[in-house]
C-alpha cells in the first residue's frame, strides 16, 4: 500500500517592483526617496537654500540622490586608500567637494560653447575638465554656493547639466562626425535634437529604475553594442536609410550585448519608438534589486520577440517595419587623425591621454580652431576630440596648434587606444588610481616600445579602470583592467587589476577573457602590456587581430 505525499507548494516568485503589475510600493530606499520627491525639484532647493547654507546645510537624501539629476556627485575625501572604499559609509567617503556633469549630447559644441565650458572650469573647478566615454564634460571640486552661477553661465549658452547622472535618461551619444562624415548612412541629429526636447527634463521620464543610456548614429562609431537603446545606420533595400533597433546591452558586473529587434525606424520615427522603449523600462523595469535595475536584465528574461510585441503592442500600438542588420566595421573608428568631410573640408581627430585636459586646454582648442575658420568641436565616445570644417590650407596649422596643448593628431598605438575611468584621485567607488596611471603607462610604452610600434597596424586599447563598474568600457577592450586590491609577492595588500584579454566591438563583439586567478600588481602592469605586446606582435598571423590572437593563444602566453 502506497503512502500519500504532501503535494509541494509551489514556489511564489517575489515580486520585482515592477509598475505594470501593480508593485507600486518602494522596495528599497532608492526607489522611496524617489516616490518622497520628485528628484527634478532638487534645483530649487540649491539654488534657494543650499547655495546659502553651504555643504553643511545639505539634507542627505538630496546630497546622495536626486543631486545626480542636476549632474552632481560628492567627490572622494583625498587620502582614503582603496583598500577601505567598501568598508566606510557614505559620510565618511564624502567630501564637501562636487563632481560636476556637464551633459553633451552627440557630443556636439559650438566653440563658443567651448570657451564657456573651460572658463567655468578655470573659475570655479580649479581648472579640472575631463572628456568622458560618454561625449561629456567632468568638472571636480565645485562648490555649492558656485551652482547658481554656474548654471546660469552654462544655459546661456545654450548647455545643461540636467539628468547628466541618476535613474534618468542620461545623455544621448551620437557620431561625432554626423553630418559631415563621407560614408555616413544616416544623420541622427534631428532625432537626438527632438528626443531632448520633448523628453529630458520631464517628470514622464524622471523616475525610471535605474540609468537608461542611448546611443543614436548613422555609423557603427558609438558602441552601440552595449547600450540600453541604440539606433544604429542601415540601408533597407525597399525603404532607404534609416536605423537598426537594438535594445538591452550594459556592461559593469554582468556585461550584456545587445540584442537586435530586427525592425528598421525611419528618421521621424525614431523619438516616438525611443519613449516606447524607455516606457517599457519604466513600467516593466526591476525596482527591487538595484543590481537587476538596469533594462538588460528584463530584455535577457522576455527575449528580443517578446520585447518587441510589447513595444508594438503596448506602446506604438503598430507593427514596426522589418530590416536588415547594419554592417559590421572591419576594425573600431575613433576619428583621430586628419580625414576628409563630404564638403570638401577636413575634420581633425586629437587625442589627450585618457580624456584629461584642463580648462585652459579646452579655451585655447576653441581659440585655434576659431583661428583656421572652424566654429565646430565634438567630443568621442573614446575621450577625444575633434575639430570640424578645417579647410584644406588650415590642416596643418591646426595640428601643429592643437600638438602645442598636448592633443596629438597623429598619436602613437598606445596614446590613442588607452581610456580610463575617473579613478581613486575623486570617484567614492573606486579602489585604485586610473588617469595618472594611464599616463604613466602611455610614456612608458612609447618608449620601450618603440622598436614595434610600425608593426601595431591597429590601437591595441588599454581601458583602466577603478573598480568593477565598467565605466572604461573594460570588458570590450583588447586589454581590460579592473581595479582591486591584490597581493604582491612579498604578500602586501596593493593596488592592481585583474585583466581581461581580447574584448571588443564589431567584428570581436564579445568580453575579454579573463585568466584564471591571474592578477597584476599596478607597478608590474607596464611590464605585464609590454610583454604581452611583444608576444601577440611575434606570434600573430597575418592580418591576424588582437583578439583572434587572444581567442587561440595559451595561458602561458598571456601572463
């Protein structure tokens, strides 16, 4: 005789805080605070009452929260080693000092934007200024009292710091040479232009789970592969022009690429299919966890199909048309160098080593491309810039201009291939130094290796950065280093990183590969890139990538 079993009870999943199933209560302090105020109306009290009370006046759900929509971080207190960036609260790694976003979408200012910006940097943020990955400007050690001011000089000219940071639809990235570039597909400037018109700044958008960060380009040049949303350039055989829809791609602690939609958006169409999209992460998106916040989680778990139907369905409330994938770029384009628009004049691509430049730096670029008839600057999602509409008999003269402040227009594999995040001189999260190191490691690779460096027929890109958040951009770097404490051979806690190898876009679409307990000291590290170099350089192939070589070489030849 069979003994009956207890029936299991099934296994109720929790919810995610997701709105369009009815979780409308906060499951965590930040999804609370957001409910408690609407974090757009921080301006008011800056300007009315913390600009006068000082840092000290500061209420601490608006010093480590809704500040970021207006572009403001606390800076890290100088002196507080890697090693305790996890283990003290919040107050005691702020410093009364702000980190600054100036927000740029396309990466698109006119010079006269420029001069602005440097001279706000040389006033008021003891003339720091760093071109981010993300086509904008970083200011360090602005003071509250000096907001008002600064936002005031910064609208008349026609610039935002708004939503630059915080659970918002942060700048739009865009090809730096839209409009002018000779192989161009498509211009998605108007589209960039009407999304933040329409969107940015408006409380529709102001509360979603987590950062939605787009990227909207005529060509593959925006890392299009590890975004929230990207519209990407294609060719349809029956429609003409327009962009590929992907959606669902980050990086940080669990890199995703993107997944396709297999639709073609007209120009027109693109800011009505954006909102659709970024509704859906607003409604459907995780609230519960801020780790699975970000929409790449929800794209992995309903899949490309069921994203889509619910974008037509739900939101466009119409069928998207079907298209062709966009062509893939046989190697990454980061403008540096000297290349001809489709009008006859020349663009001008300069590298400063891993985005930093100075405020003084930023007046004098304005002032030399004023000098050669160019009104025109951008800023790449690699941390460069570039000068626009040179004529042909000025090319010279800019670069010799731009070679006297540091920009090399013709710089060497490893200067144009390094990035680096902000690091542990100001970012709170971060375990070790980034930028001086990404300096050090350029003039060191210059110099030893200066034999080979005919044979790098390509960047070998070196991203660095200060802990596992990915805001370099590592895992899709040929050479990706991750900050962290590790422990050198006399067994002393130091700063070092652990690497990834062969990561890229494109045709090496995909993360590094990461070495089984493999560490580098940061003291070892120009050591550790050189001998790696050598190695690919001896034994690739023909033709042969940085990545191919990585995917089939030992793990001997790679420490």
């Amino acid at each position: 005789m069979s003994t009956p079993t207890t029936p299991k009870r099934a296994h109720r999943r929790r919810g995610e805080g997701q709105w369009a199933l009815g979780y409308r209560e906060p499951l965590n302090p930040n999804e609370r605070s957001k409910k408690d105020d609407n974090p757009l109306n921080v301006r008011d009290r800056i300007e009315n009452i913390y600009a006068h009370t000082g840092f000290d006046g500061i209420d601490p759900g608006d010093l480590r929260g809704r500040f970021r929509w207006y572009g403001l971080y606390t800076q890290r207190k100088p002196g507080i080693d890697g090693g305790r960036t996890a283990t003290l609260e919040p107050e005691e790694l702020d410093d009364s000092y702000f980190m600054l976003r100036v927000r740029i979408d396309g990466g698109a200012v006119t010079t006269d934007q420029l001069r602005v910006i440097g001279e706000l940097s040389e006033q008021y943020a003891r003339d720091t200024a760093d071109i981010t990955d993300r086509q904008n400007i970083q200011y360090h050690w602005i003071r509250i009292e000096d907001m008002p001011t600064i936002w005031e000089k910064l609208e008349s000219a026609g610039l935002t710091t708004m939503e630059a940071c915080g659970d918002s639809p942060r700048v739009i990235l865009g090809s730096p040479v839209a409009g002018i570039a000779e192989d161009e597909i498509i211009d998605g400037t108007p589209a960039i232009d009407e999304i933040k018109r329409r969107y940015i700044g408006e409380k529709e958008f102001s509360n979603l789970p987590r950062k939605f960060k787009s990227a909207i380009s005529g060509l593959p040049d925006v890392a299009h592969e590890v975004h929230d949303i990207a519209f990407v350039g294609v060719e349809h055989p029956e429609h003409g022009p327009g962009f590929d829809l992907w959606v669902g791609g980050g990086l940080s602690t669990n890199p995703m690429i993107g997944q396709r939609l297999g639709t073609w958006v007209p120009l027109d169409e693109v800011p009505d299919v954006w909102a659709g999209v970024i509704s859906i992460f607003r409604d459907y998106g995780y609230r519960r966890l801020r780790h699975r916040a970000r929409i790449k989680f929800l794209v992995k778990d309903w899949g490309a199909e069921k994203f889509r139907e619910v974008l037509e369905t739900e939101y466009l409330k119409r069928k998207l048309v079907d298209g062709p994938a966009p062509s893939v770029p046989e190697q990454p384009r980061d403008h540096v160098g000297v290349y001809q628009q489709k009008d006859g004049n020349f663009y001008v691509g300069a590298a400063p080593i891993a985005g930093r430049v100075s405020g003084t730096t930023l007046v004098a670029v304005a002032d030399a491309a004023e000098k050669v008839g160019s009104r025109r600057v951008r800023f790449t999602p690699q941390q460069k810039l570039i000068v626009l509409d040179v004529p042909p008999s000025e090319v010279d003269k800019l670069r010799t201009a731009l070679a006297g402040l540091g920009l090399q227009t013709d710089p060497s594999p490893w200067r144009r291939g390094v990035m680096a995040c902000t690091g542990i001189e100001f970012c709170k999260l971060a375990i070790v130094e980034t930028k001086a190191r990404a300096a050090n490691l350029v003039a060191t690779l210059e110099d030893r290796l200066k034999d080979i460096t005919n044979d790098v027929t390509a960047p070998i890109s070196v991203h660095i950065n200060g802990c596992p958040n990915s805001c370099a951009r590592i895992q899709t770097a040929d050479i990706g280093l991750k900050g962290q404490i590790v422990t050198d051979n006399d067994g002393n806690q130091v700063e070092g990183f652990q690497v990834h190898l062969g990561g890229g876009l494109g045709l090496d679409a995909g993360f590094g590969r990461k070495l089984r307990g493999h560490k580098v000291t940061a003291d070892e590290l120009p050591d550790y890139v050189e001998r790696v170099v050598r190695k690919y350089v001896a034994d690739r192939e023909p033709d042969e990538r940085f990545a191919q070589w990585v995917a089939r070489a030992s793990e001997d030849d790679l420490k």
